[in-house]
C-alpha cells in the first residue's frame, strides 16, 4: 500500500541512505572485522534496505535489485567458500551490467537510458546524447577492468581503499568532465516548458 502522502527525499538523505550507507557500513565492518564479516554487512544491509522498501509500499527501483542480486549471490560464494574474491568482482559485475543495460536498451529497443533518465533536468542535441551513452558505456567497461586489476594485484586492504575511496574519486571527476564537456551543447529549453 502506498503512502498517501509521500515524501519526497532529497538528493542527498537518498545518496546517504541509498548509495553512501552500504559502502560506509562496508568500509566500517571491514576495518573493525575483516572481509568476511564486512561482506555479511552489506549483504544484510541491502537485503534491509529492499524489504524495508517493499514493507513501506514503495517502488523498488531497478538497479537496487539488480545490485542486491548480485551481493547476494557474490556475497554468498564469498562467504561459502570463504574466498575474497567473490566479494572483489561486485563491483565489476554492476559496472558491466550497467554498461550491457545501456547498450542492450539502444541497440534492441533503441532507447538511450541516459536520456529517458536525464532529459527532463538537461536538454541536448540527439547525436550529443548517444555520445553521452558512449561515454558512459566505455567508462563503466574501464572502470570494472580497472577493479579486476586492483582486486587480482593487489591486497584487500589496498582494494578496499580504492573500492571505497577510488572509484568515488574516479566518478565524480568523470562527471565533473562530462559536465564540462556537455557546457557548449546545451538547449535553451522552449517557453513553454518554463
């Protein structure tokens, strides 16, 4: 059942509650117990965050069930056979994920996912959002190698580092980029939008 009135959360009471408070309690757990112990953290933790999401009545989004399923099936080899590295190819598993959904969603559907998310905030040209869906798509296959690479050369301390602090760094400068970059196309929206 829905809420009858609904709140709405702000930008970043949903980045802390959404994306920043599983990496942190990860981080914390991690620190304090190791990775087996940090691994049963962030399962708990996103398996709290969908049933408290579904308890409330409200919408699931997509991307956490996708990455719920994916900690949960990493993170549950992760502490069956008690292997680290599991745990270590999450994160390139949702990059890569999310880069086969943007390719799969243009070339079969021909919907570019980044549009249909962002057109209602940023108005471009249409040739300036498939290079927008480019760039993304080659920046989350990177990314993922990149943490393959960290997390087969690496120890866990050294991986958890980057995981944590790293890949946080890495995207906002691909943002701040892409924001940059994106300056000289924008449309002046239409009268009637304003």
């Amino acid at each position: 059942m829905k809420d009858p009135s609904p709140r709405e959360e702000s930008p970043s009471s949903s980045f802390v509650g959404g994306e920043l408070l599983p990496l942190l309690v990860f981080l914390v757990v991690y620190k304090l117990s190791g990775m087996l112990a940090a691994t049963a953290a962030i399962m708990a933790v996103l398996a709290g965050k969908i049933g408290w999401r579904l308890f409330r009545g409200k919408v699931v989004e997509p991307m956490l069930w996708v990455t719920g399923g994916i900690v949960l099936i990493l993170g549950g080899a992760t502490l069956a056979f008690r292997d680290e590295s599991f745990i270590k190819w999450k994160p390139t598993a949702i990059y890569w994920c999310g880069a086969l959904a943007l390719t799969g969603f243009q070339l079969l559907l021909k919907k570019n996912l980044l549009e249909a998310a962002m057109s209602s905030k940023v108005s471009l040209p249409g040739p300036v959002w498939r290079k927008v869906l480019v760039c993304w798509v080659a920046f989350l296959l990177g990314l993922g190698g990149l943490n393959l690479y960290v997390a087969s050369n690496y120890s866990s301390d050294v991986w958890v580092n980057f995981k944590v602090f790293g890949t946080l760094g890495i995207f906002v400068v691909f943002v701040v980029a892409q924001s940059f970059w994106l300056r000289r196309y924008l449309v002046e929206p239409s009268e009637e939008q304003g």
